[in-house]
C-alpha cells in the first residue's frame, strides 16, 4: 500500500507566528516523511477579508519560503499556491451547489469574522469552508493536520463530501473523506497579553503574538511584556492560570523537553526567572528558521523554480479529480 496523503494550507496574510508554527507547521515538518505530503499557499482564502494587492504577491513568495524554512522537505513534500490552479474555483463552484446555506451561516469562524467587518461582509467569507473543502477533497487527502479552530471546517468538509457522493456517487466514492490531524500540544496557542484568546494574526497588538520572522530584541521585549499572575510558583492546567499554562506550554514545545520535565525544572520559578529562560529558549529555536528564510528569499529563481514544480504536481491530481466530478455531474468531459 502507498503512503497516505496529507494535505494543508496556510494563508498569505500578515506574518506566521508561533500558533501557526506550533499548531500546524511544526506538525507537517515531523510527520513528513510517513505521508505524501502537499502544502499549499492559499492565496484565494486570503481575500474573503480586505487585503492589499500591493503585497498579496509577496506575502505568498514569503509563506512558501517560510514553509522550506520550517523544514518542509522536497523530497517528502509538494509546495504550491492555491491560485495557481484553477481546479480550485471550479471544484468551489460544483461544491458550493450542493452545499446548503445553513451549513455556512452555523461556522463558529464565519460568526467571527463576520462580527469583525460588520457591514462589509462578503459573500467569500462566508463560502470559505467550501474552497477549504475543495483544496482538501481534490487530493483525495486521507489526513489534514491544522490547529483546533479548523476542526468545524474538517467536519463540513466531510458532510460536503458525503452529500455529494451520496448524490452523485452512484454507489461510488467520488470524494474521499478526510480526517484531521490535531495534536493536543499547540492546537491551541493563546494571546501572550490574554490567555483566554487565541494568538491570532488579525489582532491589532502586535505585542500579542510572537512572529516567526521576529528578530531577537522584539521577542525578548514580548515575552517581558507578556501576561502573567501575581501567584507563587508555575503550573500546567490550572484555569485560573491561563497565561501561566500558555506560556510554559510554550517553554515545553521550544525546548523539545516533556511536560514532567518542565514541570520539576520550573514548578519554584517565579516570573523573574522564567521570562529569561522562555526568551532564550524560544530565540534559540527560531534562529535556524529565519537563517534559512533569509537563504531562500535571496534566491528567487529558486523559490519560483519550487512553486513552479509544485503547480505542475499538484495540478495533475487535481485537475484527475475535478474531471471525475464534473462526469458525475453530468457535463460532458474528456481527459
Ligand atoms: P491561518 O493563520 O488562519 O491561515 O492558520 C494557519 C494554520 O495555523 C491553521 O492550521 C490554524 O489552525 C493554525 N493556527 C492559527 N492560529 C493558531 C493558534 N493560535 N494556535 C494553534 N494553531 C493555530
Ligand atoms: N482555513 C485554514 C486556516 O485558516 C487555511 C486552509 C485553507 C486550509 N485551505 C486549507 C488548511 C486546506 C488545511 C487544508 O487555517
């Protein structure tokens, strides 16, 4: 039997921070080698809210580089942008027919955002999970490794498929279901100034998140502004101690230390002597990452030559499995 297949995305706007590091890249990287892996840059996702055209270009030249710097191999892995093939907007479309309205409306994130734009709502915003669906059902992707705020969308992507294989489907499985890949660890990284929200690229502090691509002097000046409690001594899963939980979740994962080991090294600390460790610990494990980033941004022609490859690759499947569905369709095709 053949490798699994795993497929995920990130979008091109702002700057990656740590959540998304800890709570997907980090997971693509280490399971790498057990699947046939495709990482995509979702560009189309990143205009459902107002974006800039001036920098959508670069941004997405960025995550791809960011991808290769957080150790994406090529040898394991395929890495293209979302725009680049058009099987995308088409399969959205065909999806987006079967799809009912309520589904859409129900999306916790949708609700979110939505709240956030006010009058200014686009209809893209609330059809993003249905292009979700589509990046994912085109690969056939067996697993999809993504943060906890994305298991709703997992799950309609699979009510999606499931409708319409059952609609179309003739006793077939058209699209395959997919599940997700959540690790406990990271899913869920928190706000560095309110532990209870998560770290997010749209808040407006940027004292709120630590960036990948962050130099040494501004995560040092973030972590000692951070959140904390006045309480004595350090703890796990405490709920009244969400940033004291956040923050050496954090210690843990950069330190590649287990949770018993954080916990006997730090349980006495007090945030005088914690803060240093944190800063050091999380400077120490984005050095490479940004070395490497600034590598690959100094070649372009490399970094085009990979995307390049990756649109052919990644077009070949989905373009197998739109042509699939538009035979179920009904539409005339021909291969
Ligand atoms: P986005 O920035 O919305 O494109 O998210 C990209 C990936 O990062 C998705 O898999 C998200 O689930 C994950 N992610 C985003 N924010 C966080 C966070 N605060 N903690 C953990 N994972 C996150
Ligand atoms: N919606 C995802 C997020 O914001 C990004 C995304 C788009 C994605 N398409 C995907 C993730 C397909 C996994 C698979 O995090």
């Amino acid at each position: 039997m053949g490798k699994q297949r795993v497929l995920s995305g990130v979008q091109p706007t702002g700057n990656l921070h740590i959540g998304n590091y800890l709570g997907a890249i980090r997971n693509w990287v280490e399971g790498q080698k057990e699947y046939d892996n495709f990482f995509c840059v979702v560009d189309l996702h990143a205009i459902t809210v107002p974006h800039n055209p001036a920098t959508l270009a670069t941004d997405t030249y960025t995550i791809a580089a960011l991808y290769l710097a957080c150790g994406i191999d090529l040898n394991y892995s395929t890495i293209f942008v979302q725009s680049h093939i058009p099987a995308h907007s088409e399969l959205t479309w065909f999806l987006n027919c079967i799809t009912p309205l309520n589904w859409l409306t129900d999306m916790i994130q949708f609700k979110e955002k939505a709240i956030k734009q006010g009058e200014n709502v686009g209809a893209g915003l609330l059809d993003y999970p249905v292009l979700m669906a589509a990046d994912i059902l085109l690969y056939n992707a067996d697993k999809v490794p993504v943060g906890e705020d994305q298991k709703q969308h997992l799950e309609l992507t699979r009510d999606i498929a499931v409708r319409f294989n059952h609609q179309f489907g003739q006793g077939e499985t058209i699209l395959k279901l997919p599940d997700p890949l959540i690790r406990k660890e990271g899913a869920r990284v928190m706000s560095l100034t309110d532990g209870t929200s998560k770290m997010s690229k749209s808040d407006p502090s940027e004292l709120s998140r630590i960036n990948l691509l962050d130099p040494p002097d501004v995560i040092t000046k973030k972590i000692k502004r951070c959140k904390t409690d006045p309480v004595k001594g350090l703890e796990f899963d405490n709920p009244e101690r969400p940033e004291c939980n956040n923050l050496l979740t954090l210690y843990e994962l950069f330190s590649g230390k287990t949770k018993e080991e954080v916990i006997t090294e730090c349980q006495d600390m007090g945030w005088g002597k914690f803060k240093p460790l944190l800063t050091e610990t999380t400077i120490e494990a984005l050095t490479p990452i940004q070395t490497k980033y600034k590598e690959v941004m100094d070649d372009k022609g490399y970094l085009e030559s990979v995307l390049a490859e990756g649109r052919q690759k990644a077009g070949a499947i989905a373009n197998q499995t739109l042509e699939k569905v538009k035979k179920a369709l009904g539409y005339s095709v021909s291969i």
